[in-house]
C-alpha cells in the first residue's frame, strides 16, 4: 500500500484497497471460464487426443512458429511492393 502511494500510482489508501477488490471481481468473473478449459482439456486427454511435449515437440513448434511468422512478413512486403 505505501509503495503504490509513494510512487504515485495511487494516492490514497482508499485507493489501494478499490484497486485490490477490482482485481479480485475482476479475477473470480475470469475463474469460471478458466476451469471451464480446464475441464475441457481434461476431457480431449482422457480421450488421447493430447500430445506429449518434449523438447523435439517444442522445437518443432518453435519453428513452425518462425516459419509462419516469416511467410506472413514476407507476404506483407510483396503487398507493399505491389502498391
């Protein structure tokens, strides 16, 4: 509370604890959806459709990652050219 105050970002005590109430509306609104995907994904891995992550698996997203990352790049320079 003091560091919030001191520095400026909020001014008053008041202020302080509204802002920690807001971020915990704001939190428990969020929970429900949250577990929701949890459940989901509980059910898509007892249904084996999960993958196993492993260090080939992150490797092999990463790239993926790159290689649409540079395709787009690449796209948005040839529209570029072609205006």
């Amino acid at each position: 509370m003091r560091q919030a105050i001191e520095s400026g970002r909020l001014h008053r005590p008041e202020d302080v604890v509204e802002e920690a109430l807001r971020l915990w509306e704001e939190r428990e609104r969020a929970r429900p959806e949250i577990l929701a995907v949890l459940d989901a994904a509980e059910a898509s891995l007892d249904r084996g459709e999960g993958i196993e992550v492993t260090e080939q698996s992150m490797r092999e997203l990463a790239e993926g990652v790159k290689h649409r990352g540079r395709a787009r790049l690449e796209a948005g320079s040839l529209l570029q050219r072609s205006q």
